[in-house]
C-alpha cells in the first residue's frame, strides 16, 4: 500500500468515526471517554471514574425508559 492510500484510508476511518460519534447519544460518548480515562487513572482516581460512569449509566437508563 502507498502511502497516499493509507492516508485515503485514515481519512475515511476518521470521517465514518465522526459520523457516528454525532449518532451516539451523549451518555454513551461520555462514558466511554470517562472509560478511557479510568484506564489511565492512577488506582485512586480510577475510583471516581468509576462512579461517575455508574452515575451517568444510571441516568442514561433512567431517560431511555
């Protein structure tokens, strides 16, 4: 592969993340960046992701019903 194809490739990967990114519903993109986040937490601040993440869980299925 070229160089400017894996560059075409790369273009397109980021487009179709935007796209769906603008689809997801807000809790869900939220918690998946405070999910990645509390992968690179150190143990005590893993704790407050962790809650965060139950809390906007717990909202976000409050509003789905």
């Amino acid at each position: 592969m070229k160089a400017e194809d894996i560059k075409q490739v790369l273009f397109q990967i980021a487009e179709e993340e935007e796209r769906l990114r603008k689809k997801a519903n807000p809790y869900d993109v939220v918690i998946q960046f405070a999910e990645e986040m509390m992968e690179n937490a150190g143990k005590k601040n893993a704790k407050i992701y962790e809650e965060i993440i139950d809390l906007l869980t717990e909202k976000k299925e409050s509003e789905n019903c």
